[in-house]
C-alpha cells in the first residue's frame, strides 16, 4: 500500500522528467522525435496519481473527524490501560526466556 508522500513523489518524478521533456521541446534545434505523446502520458499519470493522493487523504481525514468526535476518554482508562500494555509486554518478553531455559 502507497503513503500518501509515495504518491507525491512519484507524482513529482513525472513532473520533472515533464519538465526536462518540455526544455528539449523549447530548445532552438527542436528534436526529431515526436515527444507530444510521452508529455500527454506523464500528464494523465499525474492526475491518476493526484485522484489516488486525494482519495487516501479522505479517508484519512474521516478517521481524523471520526476519532476527534468522541468522548474524551478519562485519565483513570489512560493509566489503566497503559499499565496492561506495559505488562503485557513484560510477560510476552518473559514467557519466550522460560520456555528456551525448559
């Protein structure tokens, strides 16, 4: 799965490569190739990797929303759940020690 800062890159990669296109295309001898149909794929690429970079920020903006619109949860379940992380990590720890001693 692409973060969103992988599809900006890739999106900024077409962009320079498009870039470098369109210097050789305004240079005084103009090249022989006809590069019109690599410039219009860099653009359609870019807009395909724009919709999927907007998409994800969606989804990712309606977790933010959903999360934010909850309760605030009180500092007694914070601490009480802190404490069960720790010494479930503690005990996943020592387990796998007593088994190898075994």
């Amino acid at each position: 799965m692409c973060h969103g800062w992988e599809i900006l890159g890739d999106i900024q990669d077409r962009q320079v490569v498009q870039a470098m296109v369109q210097d050789l295309l305004d240079a005084s001898p103009a090249p022989d190739v006809d590069l019109a149909p690599l410039v219009a794929m860099l653009e359609a690429e870019c807009v395909v990797l724009f919709d999927r970079f907007i998409e994800r920020r969606r989804d990712v903006v309606a977790v933010g929303e959903r999360l934010a619109s909850r309760r605030t949860v009180p500092r007694a379940t914070l601490v009480t759940g802190a404490l069960l992380t720790a010494g479930a990590v503690v005990a996943g720890r020592i387990v796998p020690l007593r088994r190898r001693a075994v």
